[in-house]
C-alpha cells in the first residue's frame, strides 16, 4: 500500500520518544511485512505493524496514537517472534499506549483504557484483579450494560467467577508501588 | 520436588477449575506447591498496556517473596508467566529498569528467580516415564488438539518454552496418556483473549477460527494451559454458533485435568463440573489401563 504523510503532523515525529520508552531500535526494519503477515488483527484494526514502523521513520507525530491497532493489539507477539531483525514490536505499541494516555488521545472503539483503568483500580485496592468489580465498573463506564449478560448467571453457578473480592495479597505493597511507578494517578483510578 | 506455587488472580475465580486439577494433580505426583504468602497481581495486560515500570514493579515484587523461599516458582497461568518471564528478562538486561524497578518496590531485584509453567515442571522434573507409570486410566485413542495460545511460546527469547513455532509439550502428554494428539495449524494462533470485554466481535472471529480448525483436525477436544485462552474457546462457543451458523460442542479442558483424570481424580475435584462445554466425550473415552 502506499503511506501518505501529512507533511504538518501534529506534534514532532513520535519516532525518538517511542524508541525511548520502548527501548526498541527500529532502524534496522526493512519492511519484510512479516509482521504485518502474522497480525491476528491487522484486519479488524485497519492498520499492520509493519506500516506503523513506516510511518514512524516517515515522521509521524501524534495522529498516530489514533492509529486503529494502538488498542487493538493483542499484544500475541507474533510479529515480535517472526522478525528477522528481532525488533520488538508488541513494545512499541505499548509505548505508543502509554503516549496515547498521557496525551489524551481520542478513545478508541470498545474503550480498553477504561478497561484497563479499572483493572489495576480494583488491584489497588483489593491487591489482586476482582473481576467482578472490574466487570461492572467497565460496563457502567463503556454503557455496554447488556452484553454477555446472559452468561453470568452460569458463570457464578458454575463457580466461574467470584461474588466476594478477594484477600490474602500484601495490599500494602501493592498500594507502594501504584503510588511510586505512577505518582498522582492514583486518586483518580 | 518443592516449589513456590504462584496461583495468580483467575485462580480465584474464572480458572478455579485449572487451580484444583493442578493442585489435585501435583498431590497426586509428590510434587509439594508452597502458595508464595501474601502474593499478589502480576498487572496482566493491564499493567503493560499502561506504563512499563508497574508492569515490572508487580511482579518483581512477587518474585522477591519467592526468592525468600529459596525455591523455583511454579505458575499455571500463561499470563503471569509471561509477565514474570518479561519482567525478569528487562530487569537483568538493563540496569536502568533495575533501578527504577528496585526504588517502586523498596528492595533491589535482579531477575534471578527462575520461573516455570507447570506443564515444563511435569516434563523436566516428573518426566513422561513416571508419569506413565502413575497413571491408571487412559484418554483411549481420544483425538485432542493441543492449543498453546501465545503467552506460554512467544516471545521464545524471553519464555525459553519448547517451540515457538511448533511446540509438542502438550502433546507429549497427551501421547503418553494414550491420547492422539493431532497435528494442526492453530497450536499457537491467538484466542483474542485480551480483547474479550471490549472488542468481542474479534475474539469470536479469532476463537471460532481455532476452533474450526480443531474441528476439522478431526479433535474430540481441546486442551490448554492458559485461563483466557480456555475461556474465550469455552465461553463462546453459543457466540461463534450466531456467526457462522455451525454448531460447536467442543470440550475446552486444562491439560491438568486430562492428567487428574488418568491419575484416577473424580472429576469433580478436578473441576471438570465447571465447564461451559460439557466434558462428557472425554470422559466416554476414559478407559481403565490395561
């Protein structure tokens, strides 16, 4: 396909603060597209990895955090595995993740920064994942109240899923290291 | 043979069932699992989704309490496996993320805990032999598609697990069971597990496509060492059936469970009650061993 950049790209390139916070090279990409061959859903995100690489050495700034596969990716790490040159790919898009929080990107279909937003809230607080809890804040959040409604109540027969949260983890820790890795976020969570 | 036993958060609820058949089967086998005192969550994919220092801090911290028990650690979750194994690999290759992932948990970790998936503990440690000899019943020629999924094999520098391609851990033991393991393509394609509550439409695309490619390997189930890809193949089965309009009944069931049941374990303590997918097949296969 041919990649068309928009010669006034929001921001600066992304290329050297993603390099940065992933720790990942992309200099030595020669577009083989392996990557992009093995994505599970570079159909679905409209997007491949190997055209984010692309469009990170074309100069892309911030209009690539809109990118379809940012919170789509499965984080498989196929194209990861099937790289000739071993770059880590599933580590960019996580730091293309990160740039998409911090910058207040537009939030993606099926709203997973809420998703994950309430995860690590209940393990805060609980220490462990409460899916339960997890589960609720994410469908209030996202208004998606009705999906999959009909499996809970074998679920909780079944014993699948937990009614009371959870106990037994060293909460104290935990709470230490959400307040030192992300300090001020933590209220809000 | 000891081990810290890291059980992980599904343990507790969505994957209680590959809890009690792992530790049903590890009591049956003499292998002893020390449940690590006061563990806590690995971040999953929440964590490393969202900054990459919580994402090593969770962990780490996990492995500092097994590292006071002198003792490998022994998952049976993908997942936390994988985020240990990543963990251990960034904090021993560089000393900046050593550094920042030592002041976040207030002591130094160095990636030195070795980490290991049951199914590598039963392999290296028990061995096919002893297992062989344990068991009592066999899975009678039952045909089973062996899914590893992705968070076990990849990436293969870091988990060091069998194959990344093509590995047959599952089904050596599937084999030595008296099961036929199958050869198929989707042993290591993805569930789309990750995205199960928000995109749901890609993970039925994604499970079903597993999924038609066991059926068509001519499997009488599914076996798996991971908690979301057993949910997304077990819980979706009706959801797949509404898109491509075929029926599926196919029994998604935790390789720990195969072996409980060839050790002679009651289903029940297994588990086996708690699938969505009724296991009836496998457990018409079951035969005594001759």
């Amino acid at each position: 396909m041919t990649i068309r950049i928009n010669k006034v790209a929001k921001g600066t390139g992304l290329k050297a603060i993603v390099e940065e916070m992933s720790g990942v090279s992309l200099d030595a990409c020669y577009q083989c597209r392996k990557c992009s061959a093995g994505c599970p859903v570079a159909g679905p995100a409209k997007s491949a990895p190997s055209e984010i690489i692309r469009r990170l050495h074309l100069g892309a700034g911030d209009e690539l955090l809109e990118n379809g596969l940012v919170w789509m990716c499965l984080s498989c790490e196929t194209c990861y595995g099937r790289c000739p040159m071993q770059i880590n790919f599933a580590a960019v898009i996580d730091a293309l993740r990160s740039l998409a929080l911090a910058r207040g990107s537009k939030v993606p279909e099926g709203n997973m920064p809420l998703f994950n937003r309430m995860f690590l809230a209940n393990v805060r607080v609980f220490g462990r994942s409460y899916d339960l809890s997890m589960i609720a804040g994410y469908k209030l959040g996202s208004g998606s109240l009705m999906s999959d409604t009909e499996k809970f109540p074998t679920m909780l027969k079944k014993g699948k899923m937990a009614i009371l949260p959870p106990s037994g983890a060293d909460k104290k820790a935990v709470r230490r290291i959400f307040e030192k890795a992300m300090p001020g976020k933590g209220k809000k969570q | 043979m000891k081990y810290a036993y890291y059980p992980g958060c599904s343990s507790h609820s969505t994957a209680r069932d590959m809890h009690e058949s792992a530790i049903a089967v590890a009591c049956k086998l003499g292998i002893e699992l020390v449940e690590i005192e006061g563990w806590s969550c690995c971040g999953a994919t929440a964590a490393h989704q969202t900054d990459r220092i919580l994402a090593a801090s969770l962990p780490a911290a996990n492995m500092l309490l097994a590292k006071q028990m002198g003792l490998d650690t022994v998952v049976t979750c993908a997942a936390c496996y994988n985020r240990m194994k990543v963990t251990n690999h960034e904090v021993s290759s560089s000393p900046a993320m050593r550094a920042r992932v030592a002041d976040v948990v207030g002591q130094p970790y160095d990636g030195s805990v070795a980490v290991r998936h049951l199914v590598e503990v039963l392999l290296e440690d028990v061995g096919i032999e002893k297992l062989r000899k344990s068991f009592t019943h066999t899975l009678g020629g039952l045909k089973v598609a062996a899914y590893y999924g992705c968070l076990l094999v990849r990436p293969h520098d870091v988990t060091h697990f069998d194959d990344a391609e093509n590995p047959t851990i599952l089904d050596r033991l599937v084999d030595a069971m008296g099961g036929q393991s199958v050869d198929w393509p989707g042993k290591v394609d993805c569930c789309g597990g990750g995205l199960n509550l928000t995109r749901t439409e890609v993970v039925v695309k994604l499970s079903g496509s597993v999924l038609d490619m066991a059926v068509a390997s001519g499997a009488g189930c599914i076996t798996v060492a991971c908690p979301m890809c057993q949910a997304s193949l077990d819980l979706r089965q009706k959801d797949m059936q509404k898109q491509t309009g075929r029926r599926y009944e196919m029994p998604i069931v935790y390789i720990t469970q195969l072996l409980g049941l060839c050790l002679g374990i009651p289903p029940k303590e297994l588990g086996l009650n708690r699938l969505m997918v009724s296991p009836a097949g496998v457990l018409q296969s079951l035969a005594l061993k001759a």
